[in-house]
C-alpha cells in the first residue's frame, strides 16, 4: 500500500497534522511513541496554551491522547530510522518493516543529547541508529549503547543477548534495573568515533578508548540529515517557507524541528499548516 502521507513525531507537531490529515480523509501513519512526546509529559505547567489556562504536562498529553482515540487515529509505536526519496515517493524504513508514502511530514522535535563526533560519517558502517535492523550484525563482537530514554530499555537487553560485551552509555539514572552480566555501564560518554571506512572504536570523554565494532545511538530524535540526507537545513534546524514546505518535493516539516521559539502552540500551528500543505500537494 502506498499512504498519502507520513507523519514522523507524536508530539504537538505531528498530532495536529494527523488531526488535519484525518478530517480531510487521508491515508497516513503516525510514527512515534505511544506516551506520545516527553517534552508534554514533563511540563510540570503550562499557561499559554489558549484555553487551558493552567494544566499539567500530564493533562495537556492525556487531552491529546483522547483527542487521537476520538477520531480513530492510531500510533505506530516504531522508530523512523531512515527515509529516502525514490520516483516522486518516499520509502521510510522502521525496524526491519518499510513503508511507502507519496508524501511526508517531519515533526520529530529537536533532541538536546550531544551527538557523538564521526557519528553521521560511519552512519551505516559500524553506527546505527536501529537495533532490530543491524543487531544481527554484531553477533558476539563488542559493541557501545547511548540512549536516551529507558523507553529504548528493551532494544538494549536484545543487543546483550547478541553481543559478547555491550558498554551501556544511558543518559538517565539506572537504579533499580539489573542489566544482563555482559553489560558494563561506564561512568563518562562517547565523544569521538573513530575509524575511516569502518568504526574501530570509541573515544570516551575522560580519554579511554574502547575498541568496539558497533556503536548503537537510541535516541527519542535523529537529527533531520541524518534521517532524511538530501535535506536543506538552516543553523541545525529544517528549513522551511510559509506553508511549511522543506527543500524535498511532497516532505513539509513543522514544529521544533524547523526552529525556535520551541512552544507547544507553534508547534501544533504548523502541524496544521504542514497538514493543509499535504492535502493541496496530493489534490495537485
Ligand atoms: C520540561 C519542558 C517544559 C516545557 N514547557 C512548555 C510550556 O509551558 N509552554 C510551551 O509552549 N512549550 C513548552 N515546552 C516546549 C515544548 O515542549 C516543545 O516546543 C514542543 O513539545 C514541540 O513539539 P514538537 O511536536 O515539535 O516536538 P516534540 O514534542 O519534541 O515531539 C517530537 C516527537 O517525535 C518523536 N520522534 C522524533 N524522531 C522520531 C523518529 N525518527 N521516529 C519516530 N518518532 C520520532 C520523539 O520521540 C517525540 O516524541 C517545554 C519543554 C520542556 C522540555
């Protein structure tokens, strides 16, 4: 099946895009998570969404939540690690499942986790953004884990299982959780891959080298050029014009992902601008 559309991000972004695409009967999948997006869930309160005067994160989500459930709008609870452009569609690879789409709205936020230097350079030789898609490579080597969110907890217990040592790098606290024995977490962080062709190592930020053949990044958010190469970005951000269209024929881009101000009610503005966008460029 070929959707009409492809929205990766389930915060306010992409959530007001789907709205959009739903009320004017389009076909398209919601990629993201299924608590939606952590930059809702933590506010502890918000008082400028208009006309909700003061709610919590929680509140704001659960009303989003409900909003989705409302109209039939379902998540496809899967990481979007790779998009490409081919005749005029989109082929977006999820795990080790692919999806076609005519068109694309990118809504995945901007992450605030460094990334690691050389990473976007040994993409696809040794670094990976996708444990179900490339663990099997690995397969009784060494190998180093970021991650961002204990959300990504079960991808890094299947790469143990593989792996004859995984170095574990979480970028939140692990107390209360018992690792497999070949799991070693390591009190500082990647800085630098190393390697030319292929990724030979890491260096740590304290000065250790570790000598490992893959080195997995499971964040909540790849960075636009590395998901989709070909993209036009301006100053780390996607660029876009008025109604949202990016540099690629058919993909818009809406939220914090096309730069600052970072606020909720920007970003659901231009999930519906991003959305209108779609419906004209498919009736087109
Ligand atoms: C603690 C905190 C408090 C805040 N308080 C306020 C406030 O009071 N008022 C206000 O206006 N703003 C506030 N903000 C800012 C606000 O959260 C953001 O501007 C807003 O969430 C941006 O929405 P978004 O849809 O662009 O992206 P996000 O909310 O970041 O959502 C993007 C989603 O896409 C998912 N995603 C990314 N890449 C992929 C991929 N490849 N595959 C699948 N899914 C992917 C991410 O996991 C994430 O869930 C606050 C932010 C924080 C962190």
């Amino acid at each position: 099946m070929i959707y009409d559309c492809i929205i990766i991000g389930t915060g306010p972004a992409g959530i007001s895009a789907a709205i959009t695409l739903k009320i004017h009967n389009k076909s398209f999948l919601l990629f993201g998570g299924k608590n939606l997006s952590d930059k809702i869930t933590k506010a502890e309160k918000i008082t400028n969404y208009p006309g909700l005067p003061s709610i919590t994160g929680k509140e704001l989500s659960n009303a989003f939540m409900m909003h989705l459930n409302e109209m039939d709008i379902e998540i496809t609870d899967k990481m979007v690690s790779s998009v490409i452009s081919f005749g005029g569609n989109y082929a977006v690879t999820a795990g080790t499942d692919f999806f076609e789409t005519k068109s694309l709205i990118l809504a995945t936020g901007v992450t605030s986790a460094a990334s690691v230097k050389n990473e976007e350079k040994l993409l696809g030789k040794g670094v990976s953004y996708c444990a179900t898609c490339d663990g099997g490579l690995y397969k009784n080597k060494k190998i180093a884990v970021i991650s961002t969110n204990p959300r990504f907890l079960h991808e890094v217990i299947y790469l143990s299982q593989l792996a004859e040592e995984l170095y574990f790098f979480p970028a939140y606290k692990t107390e209360g959780i018992v690792f497999p024995e070949n799991v070693k977490t390591i009190g500082s962080f990647p800085e630098t891959a190393e390697g030319d062709e292929r990724l030979s190592g890491i260096m740590l930020k304290n000065g250790q080298r570790l000598e490992v053949s893959g080195l997995f990044c499971l964040r909540d958010c790849i960075s636009p050029s590395a998901l989709i190469s070909e993209i036009e970005t301006k100053e780390g951000h996607i660029a876009v014009d008025r109604e949202m269209k990016t540099s690629l024929k058919g993909c818009f881009a809406c939220g914090d992902c096309t730069g600052r101000p970072y606020q909720y009610v920007k970003a659901a503005g231009e999930g519906n601008i991003a959305a209108l966008g779609v419906v004209k460029y498919l009736d087109s």
